[in-house]
C-alpha cells in the first residue's frame, strides 16, 4: 500500500476524519475482498479549494456499465454525500479501479 499526503498539516474536524477513515476503509476493504489487488494507492491532499482524495489498486476491475449497489459502495456515497462531496469511479476490467472523490472546504466545517 502506497500513501501519500499533502497539506493535511491540521487536523480536520473529528466528524470529517472518522468519515474519511471510514471512506478510505471501505475502499481499501473492497479492494482487498474482491479485486484481488497486490497493490493500493491512496493519495490524499487540501489546499484552499477543498480536500481531494484518489484512491486506486490495480484489481481485477470491474465493468463500468454494470450498476454496483452494494452495501459498501452505498456507504461510501452517503459518506461523500454528508459533506456535500462529488466523485467518479473509473474501472476498467483486469486493470484496476480509481475514486476520484472531492470536498469543497466550506463544506468540510
């Protein structure tokens, strides 16, 4: 696993940090139960405009035209969701997956 971060000089507000955790969780969870990854990335950074987190591993993917509506991922939107977040997942079979997930600072209060 591969973790890099920037800007993350102060902590967030406990409220945000469980939930990042708790995103980030999920994700590495999913990765390792069901893609079959030897290798996770996470990069994590803030600067003024808000809080961006990419997340990727290169698992065996999956189809994007598929509608996935686990437990999990579910959990990962409301998460997204609760700080008024927008994300993106790319997949592309036997390659891997990335989340592409945004916060707004204002919205990270």
């Amino acid at each position: 696993m591969n973790l890099r971060f920037n800007g993350l000089e102060k902590r967030l507000s406990p409220l945000v940090e469980i939930n990042m955790f708790r995103i980030l969780n999920e994700l590495v969870n999913n990765s390792m139960k069901h893609s079959r990854a030897d290798t996770i990335n996470i990069n994590m950074s803030r600067d003024k405009k808000g809080l961006r987190i990419f997340f990727s591993d290169n698992g065996k993917g999956f189809s994007a035209g598929k509608k996935y509506v686990g437990i999990g991922l579910k959990n990962i939107e409301n998460r997204i969701n609760l700080f008024k977040g927008q994300y993106k997942i790319e997949s592309v079979e036997n390659v891997g997956t990335l989340f592409k997930i945004n916060f707004h600072n204002e919205n990270l209060s």
